[in-house]
C-alpha cells in the first residue's frame, strides 16, 4: 500500500489536468466536425466522437495500467519494443494493406493498425533506454552515431512505406538529441539546410548566391579574423552547391504530389480545386472564425465537410472556426505548457 | 532530466515559444484582421436559390385567352451521381444521339461533377411523362419545371412578341437579371415585360459540400417570397385580329385597326406572319434562323416599322391643313391639269371641281395644286418658310413623330426637313414644283400603317387622337402606365373636317371605294383610297376609312403591297374587316372567299428577284450619292416623282 501511495504522489498533476483538457477538448471538437442530426448521441459509437471515447478510456486503462507496473519494466523491454515494432514495420511493407499509394497498415476487419506509430513510441523509449544505460556518454562519437542509427532505421522503413508524412515526425527526435546535449550547431546547420531548401526553391537561384556571398563578405569583414577564411568559404561552395541541387531534388526525387504540396504551401501555386484545395478551406474554415468564433456546433465549414478529413488531420479547422482566435489561443498555450512540463 | 545542461534547456523553451508566437501571430491576422475568408465561407455554404414567379397571362380586350404558360422540364444533370445507366435507351426516350449525349454529359461534367446543371432544356410534357416513368433507372437526372408561352390560337405575333434568355448585356445593365433568366425580346412582352414577369422571389439555403440542403439561413430571414406577374388585358379584340389575319394571308402588307375614341389598337396585322408557337421552346432558334432567312421577311413588323408612300390618303392631310391655314375653301377649284415645266400632271375626266369632289374623285391635278399654294403662299415669304408650315401640320398629324405606341421599335416615319431639300438641290434652289408629288402622298413621304391609322383616327375625332395603345388593363387596374388618357390635338380645329368627312363619305358612297360601303345596314362608312408608286413593282393598295360617321367605333388602315389599285385589295378587305366588327355577320362570302384565297407571293418571289438585280444597281449608285442610298434604305418609299398616270 505504501509503495501505491508513493506513485500517485510522484505524479505531476499539472501534467495530467492539461491532459484531460486537451483529450476532453478533442473529444468534443471531434464530435463538433462530424456532427450531424441523425446521430446527436456524443456516446454512439459508430460514429467518430464514439470511438474517439472508446479510444480514450482505452487509453485511460492503460494509463493505469502503465502506471501501476514498475518501471523496471520498461527498462528491461525497451529493447524489444523496439525490435517487435521494427520487425512490424517490415512485415508491413509485404503484409499490410494499401490506402492511397501509402503501405502502412495492417487490417484486422474495420480495425486498422499503423505500425509507424508504435514505432515513435518504441524509439523513444529505446533511445531513453540506452542513453540511461550506465557508461553511456553522449559526447562520445560512437554515442552520437548509435542514437542516430536507432532514429533513421525506423525512418527509412517508414520512407518505404511511403508515409513521408510520419517520417518526418522522426527527425524530432533531433530537439530530443539537442536536449540530451547534442551540439546546438547541428541543429543550427539542419535548420539552416532547410531555411536554404526552401529559399532556393522560392527565389531566383543567382539572386540567392549572390545574397549568400554578400553575408560571407559581411561576416569576415566583421570578424577580421583570418582562420574563419577557409571555414566560411567552404560553407558558401557548400551552399551554392545545395541552392544547384535543390532543383534536381525537387524534380527528380520528390513524388509530384509533394511538390505540388510544397508549391502550394510556398504560394507558388494555386490549384484550389486539386492539391491546394485542403489548404484554401481550412485557411476559410480557420479564417472564418474571428475572434471569438461561431461558436460551438454552429461551425458551417467544418459541419458540411468543405474541410476533409476533418475530425483527423484537419481538427484545428474545428477549433478555428468554432472557438475563434481565443480557442485557437489556449489550445496552442495548452501545448505549449505540457511541452515545458515533460 | 539529468543530462539537461542549463544553456540547451533555455534555447528549447524559447524554440518552442517561437513557434507557439508566429503560430499565434498567424491566427491572429487571419482570424481576427482579414475578413476575405469571412467572405469565402458565405460563398461555400449560402446557396442562392431563386423561386421563379409564374408570367402573366394575356387576354384580348373580351377575356378570351391569348397567351398562357405550358409547363415543360429542364431536365438536370448532376454527373457525379450518374452510374450504370442505359445510353441507348436514355437518348431515345429525350431524342437525342449517343455522341449528343457524351457531349452534353463532359460539358456538364466540365461545369461541375457535383453541381446540378442542364443537361437538355424544355422537354415537352409527354417526353417528360414517359421519361419520369424510367426515372428510377436513370441515376444522377432529375427534371426541374419550367414554364414557356403557349398561344392559342396563333395570332398576333408581331404585337405579341416573344421571350429569349438574356445576355450578357441586359444582365450588366440590369441588377434584376441574372443568366438562364428569360425576358420579352420584342412586342408586349418587351414593352410590359415588367409587369408580366413579376418578383422573382429568392430564398438562402445552407448547403453541405455535395450541394445537399442542409436548412434555411438564419431561419429565412433574408428571403423573399415570388409575386407572380400581373396578366394582360389588351384593347385586341381577338376574333378581329384572326379573321384580319385570314384575309392577308398569302399578301404582303398590313392591317391596323383602332378605336378611335379610346385609341385602343383592335387589330393589327402584318403579312406575311409567323405562328409565335415557332418561337418558344427547344425549337425556338431553329426557326428563328429560318424566318429569319425568309425573302418575305416575316420577322419584320410592317405595321410598326416599314415606310410606305401613303398615295391619295395623304390627300386627306393635306387639304385639311390648307383650309385650316386659309389657303384653300370648300368651294376652291383649280384647271383640271397641273403643269410643272414640260411634264403636266392630269385627271380622267371629270367635270371641274371643288374640294368634296376632288377626295371623292381623288384628282392628282387638284392636290398637287393645293400642295402648290400652300407652300407658295405669299403668307409665309418664302417656299421655304412654306414648306416649313406645310411640315408642322403634317407632323401634327402624327407623322415624322413617334406616336408613343406602348410596344418598343415603333418608327417615326419620314417627312423630308427643309435642310434635306437643301442639301438635295441646294439652298433656295427648290420650290413646289420641285416637291409636289409631297401633295399626293408620293415623294419622300414614308409612313407607318399605325400612322396611316391614327391619321385616320384624328380624323373620325375631327382633331385629336388618343395615344393608340394595345394594354387596356393590368391585373384588374386600367393601363395607367402611358399618358393614355391625354388627347393629342392636330394643328386643324374640329369644324375644319367636316368637307373633308363629307369628301370621305362619297368615296365610299360614290367614288373609288363603292365597294365599302355598308349603307344597306345603315351604317355611314367614311374613307379613301390610295395607289401608292413605289420602287418595287406594281402599285401599293391602300385604304382607309372609319365607320359609322357619327360616333366613330371603328378607324381601318390597309396597305397591301404592290398589289395594284386601293380599290382591287385594301378596300375590300377592311370593309369585310368591318362588317365583321360592326355587324358580326358577312354577307358577301364571295369577296370574302376571294380576299381569303387571294395568292399574291408568286409576284413578291418574282419581286425579291429583281429586288436583288437593284441592290447590285444601288451599290454602284452608292458611291456617287450616299445621301440617296440612305433614303433608300431607310424607306420603302424611295424618291419617285410622281410621272402623270391618272390614280384613282
């Protein structure tokens, strides 16, 4: 009994409170996208806000659940978690079930499990793993190279998968890296590479290279130091050479439904009624909501499905369109705060 | 937490709220700043949907129906929906082809795939009862009631008018209109399209993204409810109007026909006619080419718009203007020839005579005098200034002035100015006898057969009409839209007419128009006849008369063209026309049946020939003289002096 009591006392409450507000807050904005007159019960559960409620005491179950085992637990399975969820993301590339040119789920009747998601789980919780190990120092190379190769193994499969989209949540685990005391100059370059990817891909290659050379001058001129001559000069060849490469990139190796995306969202594009059209309606949905927005269940964009996929990935439609820019506020503040309690 | 060093901790949280602020700074200005997509959401959802009113229906002047609305079904096409249905089948039910169908089907696909748009307009109410029984078979077709114009009895065409959609023009011009919308293209249906058409009534649904009805816009609060179009009560008597058509049938012409003391148009008619039945509907463009095409014009509304030498009838104007300027009296006579240097204009044989005698007689030689004196009269200085009094009494009459019918694309007629003949034969190079052919209605003279009528009108008044109009009631209020009830007073006073009716009356009595006369049933029937020269072949036949003398009821105008003498045509048919108004009976079927069967299109074919050889002949005139090649085209009534021949 003593040991119980200690858990609970052990745990942030804070923490769980702003949990239980995002998930009621999902729950109900999800029942707000998809509600409609015939099925006004928020418990039906052939509808989406019931099985969203399923989910969650599921969910809730399992918190208990997770909580009540020793921790040891976890540290003696981390490994094969991790394993188990590689091994899945394999077998899925032959066994799973095709969903719009993506192969990433297994089909158990109208129940569907996507590998890629246990994988996030199972790499945090390997990383954590080894990096807790005892004798483990990150400043060490081999360190540094393991951590990366647990990151992108999962991520390469997931790319086969052809779900991008996941994979990219992936190289998130960077900021964790950076935490865990990664050099800040990596992530500084990484940011930059992508800062550059997109500028090439927006501006005219010789204005860029020209605007690039002028910072490099700029930058010895301030510092007059003449060590950082060669460093500095190597940066820049290396930059032209990423602003040459980008088109190639671009052209050759991306699918054409994530250019047409990446146009879209750089504006270079406006294809309202094919790629750009799930842009343009959550930007009227999200836009329509004014300050204090239409108010609950009397969103009319996101009622009559002008946004798709709107109780999933374009939930925020909802919030945006019903709540407002107050809503919208607090629900970015709520993730905010959680992010600076874990 | 143990490996967190101070430093890295503080660059995350302020990464994080970097992100969380621009994030911010985003929904801020586009919910809060921007209203575009305020805007766009309206768009997405708020469907217009437009309640269209039912158009009024039209009667004649006794209440017999002249205009209705049938119902036909635009049927609707909403291509998404579309599967698995038999082409075959489908296109024969609503006759069309296969390719027709894969056609109409990627165009509406075009449009939209989840909008409903047409697919093929006005199915009759027999295609569409067979099509709605296999409606069920044809998923993704649903059919939408209209309404077109339906007549009758096929009269009245040119005063009727018809509907067409509009275009982009009127839809600019026009806040009221909106594309698919139809409206009146000519006749009443322009002139009253107004009242006719109603409100449109307009209410706000809420639609889904598939377009489906979701419930009205803040409870209905900005809609508006149809009011249905006013009906039509017209001055037209209906049974008048077919009988006149009967009798130019196979004639090119034209019959007006108008209650003197109201102005209320009773007939009107144009030879040749179309049936308005042609010009509503899936066929309506068809046959619009076709009529349009057509060498004897059918389309073109002569009783409103086409120019005609009024002949001998002018003679009428011209001596009341004269006796009212003094220039003439009663008891005037003239030398029974008129000469103008070497020609000489001449009479058959009469004994010498005064004004009575010479309308009943209708002498060339005494109005051509009477043109002479009044435009040479010491009275005004010049012939010039002559002249210029000449023209004001004659458009006091109505000519050279639009009269102000209630139907759109009436003409003015042509009256020559004084700078016309300057600039013809220089200034002060021309006199009277330069012009006076004006004096027997030949010349430059063009005149509508409604003016010729509502001459006719001032006449049977003795100095004033009403404006002729063919709307006697709206709903059930009288026509109030028009200064309908004003009279409009000529230049000559009433006491003035009273030779010149006399004059009329022995026309008919025992002159030229012997065959009108209805004084066996004690009705006096007052007219005169004209033979108008023109450009085009044989002479023009004209009439027109009124009847009974006292207390006119009814004012006839008929011009049948290049038919010969006004006697052989135009006075038997308005006299029929007239006995069939005063008297409801005809007792002379044999005149009837000849006018009825009277076939003059073989010499109109014959005619457009030759018309065509002289088009060819004016273009090569066209470059020496524009001025005349104007007049020509302007007026049937091209410059033709008057060459001598006696004119009954």
């Amino acid at each position: 009994m003593r040991r119980q009591r200690s858990i609970f006392q052990n745990i942030d409450w804070i923490t769980v409170l702003l949990y239980f507000v995002m998930v009621i807050a999902g729950w109900l904005n999800i029942y707000a996208a998809v509600f409609n007159q015939q099925h006004d019960n928020i418990f039906d559960v052939t509808q989406n806000y019931g099985r969203q409620l399923m989910w969650i005491l599921t969910a809730l179950v399992l918190i208990v659940f997770v909580l009540v085992i020793d921790g040891k637990f976890f540290d003696a399975f981390a490994y094969v978690v991790y394993g188990v969820s590689i091994i899945s993301l394999i077998a899925v590339l032959f066994l799973g079930h095709e969903v719009a040119g993506s192969k990433s789920w297994f089909r158990f009747g109208s129940f569907g499990i996507q590998p890629a998601e246990f994988a996030k789980f199972a790499t945090a919780l390997a990383l954590a793993k080894y990096l807790s190990t005892m004798g483990i120092r990150f400043s060490e190379t081999r360190t540094k190279i393991t951590c990366v190769a647990m990151i992108v193994i999962p991520m390469l499969l997931i790319l086969l998968e052809n779900e991008t989209g996941v994979a990219l949540v992936f190289s998130s685990f960077v900021l964790v890296l950076y935490r865990e005391g990664l050099s800040g100059g990596l992530l500084l370059l990484g940011v930059l590479a992508v800062a550059l990817f997109i500028l090439s891909l927006v501006l005219p290659k010789m204005t860029l290279i020209i605007a690039l050379s002028i910072i490099a001058v700029v930058i010895l001129l301030l510092f007059r130091n003449k060590t950082l001559v060669l460093p500095i000069a190597g940066i820049l060849i290396l930059s032209v050479g990423v602003v040459f490469s980008v088109d190639y990139v671009f052209h050759n190796v991306l699918e054409k439904h994530q250019k047409k995306r990446i146009d879209v969202l750089l504006g270079k594009e406006t294809d309202l009624k094919g790629a750009g059209y799930n842009l343009n309606q959550s930007l009227i949905a999200i836009g329509s909501g004014g300050f204090c927005g239409k108010g609950y269940l009397q969103g009319t964009q996101t009622k009559f499905d002008f946004v798709p996929e709107q109780s999933t990935d374009f939930i925020f439609c909802t919030v945006g369109e019903e709540w407002g820019f107050i809503g919208s506020a607090v629900v970015i503040l709520l993730f905010l705060s959680l992010l600076f309690r874990i | 937490m143990k490996f967190i060093q101070g430093g890295h901790r503080i660059i995350f949280f302020a990464l994080f709220s970097i992100v969380a602020v621009i994030y911010l700074a985003r929904l801020f200005f586009l919910q809060v700043v921007e209203d575009r997509y305020k805007i766009s959401a309206n768009s997405n959802v708020l469907r217009r949907i437009t309640d269209y009113p039912s158009r009024g229906l039209i009667y004649d002047r006794n209440g017999k129906l002249m205009v209705y609305n049938e119902a036909v079904y635009d049927l609707m096409i909403v291509p998404k929906d579309v599967k698995n249905i038999d082409t075959t089948d489908f296109c024969k039910l609503i006759g069309i082809t296969i390719e027709d169908f894969s056609k109409k089907f990627q165009k509406a696909k075009i449009y939209s795939p989840y909008k409903a748009s047409i697919f093929e307009k006005q199915l009759s109410a027999q295609t569409y009862a067979s099509f709605q029984e296999k409606l069920y078979k044809f998923n993704g077709f649903y059919c939408q009631p209209r309404t077109i114009r339906k007549y009758p009895d096929a009269i009245a065409a040119h005063l009727l008018g018809y509907l067409g959609e509009v275009d982009e023009k009127v839809v600019e011009r026009n806040q009221y209109y909106q594309m698919g919308d139809y409206i009146g293209i000519s006749g009443v249906e322009q002139s009253y399209e107004k009242e006719l058409r109603g409100r449109r009534g307009v209410r706000y649904a809420l639609v889904d993204v598939f377009n489906r009805e979701k419930g009205k816009f803040e409870e209905g609060r900005y809609d508006t409810i149809s009011v249905a179009g006013e009906n039509l009560s017209l001055t037209l008597d209906a049974e008048l109007q077919l009988y006149a058509e009967q009798l130019m049938q196979n004639k090119l012409g034209s019959v007006v026909a108008i209650e003197p003391s109201t102005g209320e148009i009773l007939a009107m008619v144009n030879g040749p006619t179309y049936d308005p039945n042609l010009l509503v509907g899936r066929v309506r463009s068809k046959n619009y080419v076709t009529l349009l095409k057509d060498t004897l014009k059918p389309l073109f509304n002569r009783a409103m718009q086409a120019y005609y030498p009024p002949g001998s009838t002018f003679k009428l104007t011209g001596a009341l203007s004269a006796l009212e300027e003094n220039i003439i009296s009663p008891g005037t006579s003239y030398a029974h020839v008129f000469t103008v240097g070497s020609k000489s204009v001449k009479c058959h044989p009469h004994p010498p005579i005064a004004l009575e005698g010479s309308i009943q007689y209708s002498c060339n030689p005494y109005f051509c005098n009477v043109f002479r004196s009044f435009v040479e009269s010491n009275k005004y200085g010049s012939s010039e200034n002559g002249y210029r009094t000449w023209r004001k009494y004659v458009n006091s009459f109505g000519i050279g002035v639009k009269i102000g019918v209630d139907m759109p694309h009436e003409l003015k007629g042509l009256v020559p100015s004084v700078e016309f003949y300057d600039k013809i034969y220089g200034k002060g190079r021309w006199k009277a006898s330069t012009i006076y052919s004006l004096g027997i209605g030949q010349g430059e003279l063009g005149i509508t057969p409604l003016q010729m009528a509502n001459i006719t009108c001032i006449i049977a008044n003795k100095g004033f009409y009403y404006t002729p109009h063919v709307v006697k009631k709206i709903g059930e209020r009288k026509n109030d839209t028009r200064n309908l009830l004003e009279k409009h007073f000529c230049l000559v006073k009433p006491q003035t007419f009273n030779v010149v009716i006399d004059g009329m009356q022995r026309v008919v009595e025992a002159g030229t128009a012997r065959n009108a006369s209805l004084i066996k049933d004690s009705i006096v029937v007052c007219g005169k006849t004209g033979t108008a020269e023109n450009p085009h072949g044989k002479d023009h036949s004209l009439f027109v008369c009124f009847a009974p003398r006292e207390n006119p009821k009814i004012v006839i105008a008929v011009m049948v063209e290049n038919s010969g003498f006004g006697a052989t045509w135009a006075v038997p048919i308005a006299s029929l026309m007239m006995e069939k108004y005063l008297l409801d009976t005809i007792k002379r079927p044999d005149v009837e049946k000849r006018m009825m069967e009277g076939n003059l299109l073989p010499d109109y074919y014959y005619r457009s020939l030759q018309l065509q050889q002289q088009k060819t002949d004016t273009a090569a005139i066209a470059k020496k003289d524009s001025l005349l090649v104007v007049q020509v085209n302007t007026s049937f009534g091209k410059s033709s002096s008057y060459n001598g021949k006696a004119k009954p």
